[in-house]
C-alpha cells in the first residue's frame, strides 16, 4: 500500500492481519516509493494487489496507474484507489487509468475490515502472472 497518512497504512495492516495472518504486507508512503518497491521485486514476487492513496507526495495515485500502465509486468496485479476523496473525477480518472476500484477510506477499523474483505476478492480474481 502506498499512503502517505502512517495512521492509514497502520489501519489497512492492522484489518489484513485480523484476517490474513500471513499476508505479506508493503508499506511506503509516496507515489515514487511504491514504484521503486515494485521495481526490485522480482516478476514472481509481485504482489496480487497494489493499493494506492490518491493524493500523495511525489506522485498521486492516478500517476503511479499511469506509470504501472506502461509495463506489462503489472497487468496481472490488481489496482485499487483508496481516498479520503470521493470526486466523481477522480473516480472516473483512476478507472480509465487500470483501478479496479475506487474506494473511500473508512474510518474505524471495522470499515476497514469490511474493505480488506473487498480487497482480497481482487486478489483471489487476479489472473496468472508470468513469473507465477
């Protein structure tokens, strides 16, 4: 996940964790942080989903879809847009650029909960990558 709020990142690991133990889990806080991740990560190590704050430092979210659009080493991985942000722009923004999925943040655990449960679905609806 790539957020530049550390309360955020902090409440998205805490829910995966509650229902996936042994989930490997990637924090970074900007938009050129979460590339440079996933540059050195190799193919068969690609996460199966790659959540993204919409305004970051660096690069937004909408920048980092664009840059993840020009390799085929990610098409494989599932994109989603999670914001405090509901614009309808931005939404339709993000879509066109490969999300999956916009979605606004909640704010308690429990809706977090709620979100990662929407969140693993796009894991398991991935397809085959190349390297696995």
């Amino acid at each position: 996940m790539a957020d530049d709020d550390l309360e955020d990142l902090e409440l998205l690991e805490a829910a995966i964790r509650d229902q996936h133990t042994n989930a490997t889990f990637h924090k970074v806080t900007s938009g050129r942080a979460v590339l440079r991740l996933l540059k050195g990560l190799h193919e068969k190590d690609l996460p199966c989903l790659i959540v993204l704050d919409y305004n970051m430092p660096e690069l937004t979210g909408a920048e980092v879809l664009v840059e993840l659009a020009k390799s085929t080493r990610y098409q494989w991985v599932a994109k989603v847009i999670l914001s405090t942000s509901n614009s309808p722009g931005y939404v339709k923004e993000c879509r066109n650029l490969g999300a999956i999925d916009y979605l606004v943040k909640p704010t308690s655990l429990v809706g977090m909960r709620e979100v990662v449960h929407k969140l693993m679905t796009y894991c398991e609806r991935t397809g085959p990558s190349p390297g696995k």
